[in-house]
C-alpha cells in the first residue's frame, strides 16, 4: 500500500479511537450517581421539666374485710354490691332475736343481783347496830359483811354479762367503719353465717388513695431532693415534689398528688425502696390493686440538647446518630441518650447545638458518603416540654 494511503488509515484510525474514547468518557459521566437525598433537623437546646418513671400499684388507705362477730342467719343485706356507703351505715344484719332475749335475761339477772345487794346491806347495817348493844356476836357481823361483798360481787358479774349480751345484740347489725365503697357480698340473705364463715364483703375507701412504687436507692436521693428534705421523713405533706398518674389508657390526671411516705429500709433482695403518693382520686379512677405509671417532675426546668428520635439508632456499641457536616459529608457520632421529650429525646453527650442530624433516609447512607440535605419542617409549638422516659404518643390530659 502507498505511504500516503497508510497515514490516511492511520489518521482515520485515530480519529475513531478518540470519538470512542470521548464516547466512553461521556458515558462514564452520565453514569456517575448524583447523591443521595436526606432529610436532616438541628440539635436544638430547650428548657424542660425533667420527670422520674416508675411502675405503681393503687393501695387503698383504708380497706377492711366485713365479717360476722356473731353467729347466726344472715336477714337482710342492707348496701347493694358496688354502691358508695358512708361511715355507720348499716350493710348486713343478723338476726337479733335470740341475742335479744339472751339480752333481756341477763338484764333480769342484774336487777336480781341488785335486790340480793341491798338486802345483804341491809341485814348488815342491822347486825352492825345490834353489835353496839351487844345482842350478836361479832362473827354474826363477820358473815354479814361477807355476804354483802357476795352479793356485789354478784351484782358486777351480772352487769358484765348484760354488757356482753349487749355487744352480741350490736354485733348482729354490721355498720361500716368509715366511707368508702362496698364490693361484692359473699353471702346470701338466709344463710348461716359466723366469725368462722369468712368475709361478708370487703369495703374500700378509694379517695383519697394512695399509690405506691419502688425506686433505687440513687433514685430515692433524687426524689428526697425535689420532695426538700435531707433525711426520708416527708415534711409538709410531700408537698415540694410534683407527682402525676398515667392510667392503663394512657390517660394522665392533671390533679396532681404528693409524697405521703418514704420506707425506712432497702430491700435487699431488689435495692429498692418503697414509696408512697397519695392522690385525691375525686373521680375514683384509680383502683386498689391497679397498676399505674407514677411520674416525679422536678420543681426547676434545666436546659438540655434534644433531636427527634427519628435521628437514634442503635447497635451492639450503642445509640448513635447520622451527622452531616458543613461540607454534606456523613459521621457517624454515638451519644449519650437521656428521657423521652414527646416526639424528641434529650442528648446528654455526643452532639453540640446547632448540628444537622439525619432522621429520614437513614437506609440510603453510610458514614463518609456525600448527600444532599433537605430540612425537616418546623416542629409544632404546642411540643411537649416535659421530658420523661415514655416512649408512647403524647398523652392526653384528663380531669
């Protein structure tokens, strides 16, 4: 081939070898992925009211099992089951009548007694004047003067025995001891009942009421510190702590209770200590023996970091959080996580104000990737500044 048809070739050669490269070169551009979309909210600094979480238990202040002092059948239950009584009312009466005539006998014995009293004094008063003329003898006085002390010995036996009728007639008529609310009877109307039978009912006074609930002994100091006291008697009622109930509902009372009793020992088998709260429980909402979330806030707001817990993740080292730096570069940071803030949770270690963390689009990242960031929308102001250690919706409010 002539030499100037080779470097035709060649130059036509070349010319293709590079339209290819730029082609591929192109290609290689188009390619490359532009980066991936994230959502991202500030660390953010609020003041908020720290609270404590602990698992109640409702406890009656007074509750007492209704039972017979007295045998005998069962006439009339006089409180319906379930229904609210108050102190004295008359719940369950036994039939009285033969107490009632064991009353009228012994009644009967104490007049007789009586009668054997004052003549037994008075034969006394007249052996005591015939001794001054010497017409008895002293030991006829001697017998008088015991048959006397008989006769009132007599008297005080047969009083303490209509006494005792007496209580056996009343005991036939059960009353309640104080105001509260009777459960249901054990017993029906007719039957034979004694002190042996069990309880007739149990009656519960239900408001106030108290609540109580185990804390640590790190704990307890906390609590006694918001309660204002150095030592674990509670002083002006337990009014210097705040202290709510949440229902099985998740319905939390507004009216709030107050520290009524601190325990003077540890349990040693589970270092805890009892606490009690006691709550006017006005609409009888809390129950004894039902289990409630009791929460201690504290008196003074502090000001801590907080994101949305979107933004927490969790591995074997931890909780951590996506962080995007100024120039859109992805660290991972782990963190110290504190209480439940609503929809947020405090940081107390980790993070610094102002810092972009991640909370949606978790998934399409890893520490060192380049992303692009949108901001999450302003939260509402109606947020919750009470910070707890619930992780359920906010809670609804409630008389």
């Amino acid at each position: 081939m002539p030499i100037a048809h080779r470097t035709r070739a060649s130059q036509l050669i070349g010319r293709l070898a590079a339209a290819a490269l730029a082609g591929m070169l192109a290609a290689t551009a188009v390619a490359q992925p532009a980066p991936p979309k994230v959502v991202t909210a500030p660390v953010v600094s609020r003041e908020i009211a720290q609270e404590a979480e602990f698992i109640g238990r409702g406890e009656a202040i007074d509750k007492v099992d209704l039972t017979a002092r007295v045998s005998g059948y069962l006439k009339s239950q006089n409180a319906p089951s379930g229904t609210n009584v108050k102190r004295g009312d008359l719940l369950f009466q036994i039939d009285s009548d033969m107490y009632q005539a064991v009353l009228e006998a012994r009644q009967a014995d104490v007049a007789q007694a009586k009668a054997s009293l004052e003549n037994a004094q008075l034969d006394l008063k007249r052996k005591q004047e015939l001794l001054t003329r010497q017409t008895v003898s002293q030991a006829d006085v001697d017998t008088a003067t015991a048959a006397e002390k008989v006769a009132a010995a007599q008297v005080a036996a047969a009083e303490a025995a209509a006494r005792q009728a007496q209580l056996d007639v009343s005991y036939t008529k059960i009353t309640a001891p104080f105001d509260g609310r009777i459960g249901r009877a054990q017993v029906s109307v007719g039957a034979l009942i004694s002190p042996t039978s069990g309880p007739l009912a149990t009656l519960v006074k239900e408001a106030p009421i108290y609540v109580a609930f185990s804390v640590s002994d790190r704990t307890l100091i906390d609590v006694m510190q918001q309660v204002g006291t150095t030592s674990p008697q509670v002083p002006d009622g337990g009014a210097g702590a705040k202290v709510y109930v949440e229902l099985a509902n998740g319905t939390r009372l507004k009216q709030p209770g107050k520290i009524a009793y601190i325990d003077n020992r540890i349990d040693p088998a589970t270092g805890a200590i009892t606490v009690r709260a006691q709550f006017d429980n006005e609409q009888g909402l809390i129950f004894d023996g039902g289990f409630v979330d009791v929460f201690i806030q504290s008196e003074t707001p502090v000001t801590r970091l907080l994101v949305p817990q979107t933004a927490i993740s969790r591995d074997q080292k931890g909780s951590f959080v996506l962080v995007v730096s100024s120039d859109n570069l992805v660290q991972q940071r782990y963190v110290q996580t504190g209480s439940q803030n609503g929809t947020d949770m405090v940081i107390l270690d980790g993070l610094r104000e102002g810092e972009q963390v991640i909370i949606q689009g978790l998934q399409k990242v890893r520490p060192g990737a380049t992303v692009e960031t949108v901001a999450a929308p302003a939260p509402n102001n109606g947020t919750d500044n009470t910070a707890t250690t619930d992780a359920a919706a906010p809670k609804t409010d409630s008389e």
